[in-house]
C-alpha cells in the first residue's frame, strides 16, 4: 500500500554507498521508518527532500518489513538550525525524544505542529533555545497525557505568592510551606510556576508567547527536564552534547 503525507524527517542513517534509512514524523502515521534508495546522490529526485530536519511530502510504500519512499517533495527547509552549534544541538535532542515518544495518531499531528514551530523558532533565534527545550519537553508530555498538576498545592490548594515545588515522579505541586513539611525544597520561583502553567494550558497561537529571567528559565529548564528523564525509560544521548554547548 502507498500513502502520500506530509514529514518531518527526524533521523537519517546513511547504509552503504548512496542509501539511507529515514525515520519520519508523519500526522496521520506516527512515526515511520523508510528506505530512500540512492537520496545521498545529488542527481537523485529524493536528494533535496530527504535531508535531516526537512519537512518534505512524501510517497511512501509500506511494506511487511520495509517501507520504501517512492517520491519525495522539499516543502521546508530550516536553514537556520545549521547556523550555530546550539541549535543543531538542540534540534537534535528534540528529534530524538520525538523518537523516543513515538506519538501516534492523532496526537502525532499535534507533535508534529509543535516541533515544526519549535525548529523554526530555534532557526530563526525567536527565543533563548532554553525556554524553547522547556516548552517542547514538557508540552510534548502534556500531548502524550502526562501533564503534571499545575495548577495550585496539592495539600492546600495554594494557587500563588511562593516558591513551590513540582515533584518530577508524581507530577504533584507543592508550596514552599507544603513542601518542608515533605523535606523537599522549591524548585519553582514565580516567573518559572507561570511558564510552567502557560507551556501546559496556553492554545497553540499563543504558547510561546512568554519571557522569563535567566534564573526563571534555568528553573523551568531543570524541572521540565527531570519531567520527561522520570517518566522516560530511555535518556537521549543528544541531551549530555546540548547541556555542554548551552552552558
């Protein structure tokens, strides 16, 4: 059977001379995996459209064992992520936690939008890429139905006025005065808890409509982070290369 969608191509291996095994996010497909038979010659008609980070629209067979591109168009190409070696890093971690999530339809369509918005901010230097790595990693969780509580203590329904703390396991949110009564310490200040609530609950035109402190981003960054490590199976390699470029 043949399928003609849109892709994002998230993962391109190279094997033998000209051939690559493609990994693409599709919206109604999910993730997939395809042969691109001779896409590393420049004469080759899938050249241009199968390169790493192109959304293209493809032609694809599906097969028992292997799926195979029959056709590919180029339709985006962020030519900014190559720019700096922060944002070819993050690009690259975000691809590989897409992988790793594997979201199927329809939330693959809502993955898909999203990272396609998240590339072309990181490509175009729209926002510091810490806060654009909070907000895919921890909007791609809320897609997937892992959404923490956000929106007041979990013990005493405080909505605001202190630090709190989210535990990354349980998803729970504590005040500062909930909190050292569980021995933890708040890992959240005013400006992150905001963020944190916008990434979760904001509609798409407006979700990174938002600015926030160095300190406030190096907060969220850590929490979103501890997010998505707790509730993984699987750490990204990408992600120890994107903490040495950002720091």
């Amino acid at each position: 059977m043949q399928i003609n969608t849109m892709g994002l191509v998230l993962r391109a291996v190279r094997v033998g001379e000209a051939d690559q095994i493609l990994t693409v996010l599709t919206p109604g497909n999910g993730v997939l995996s395809a042969s691109a038979r001779g896409s590393l010659r420049l004469k080759n008609k899938l050249f241009s459209a199968c390169g790493l980070f192109c959304y293209s629209e493809f032609a694809i067979t599906l097969g028992r064992k292997t799926n195979f591109i029959d056709s590919a168009a180029v339709s985006k190409v962020f030519h900014g992520l190559s720019k700096t070696v922060e944002g070819t890093a993050l690009a690259a971690y975000l691809s590989e936690l897409t992988i790793t999530l594997a979201p199927e339809p329809p939330e693959s369509a809502d993955c898909l939008r999203l990272l396609l918005n998240t590339l072309y901010m990181t490509a175009e230097q729209k926002r510091p890429l810490r806060q654009l790595k909070a907000i895919y990693e921890m909007r791609t969780m809320t897609q997937a139905g892992y959404m923490p509580g956000v929106l007041a203590c979990d013990v005493c329904a405080r909505y605001d006025g202190c630090d709190f703390y989210l535990d990354p396991v349980a998803g729970r949110l504590l005040c500062a005065d909930c909190a050292a009564k569980e021995h933890r310490a708040p890992n959240l200040d005013p400006g992150a808890l905001y963020a944190l609530r916008h990434i979760c609950l904001a509609e798409d035109a407006k979700l990174f409509n938002f600015t926030l402190t160095d300190q406030s981003q190096r907060r969220l960054g850590r929490v979103c982070e501890q997010y998505v490590a707790a509730h993984l199976d699987y750490q990204p390699k990408s992600l120890e290369f994107l903490h040495g470029v950002l720091e």
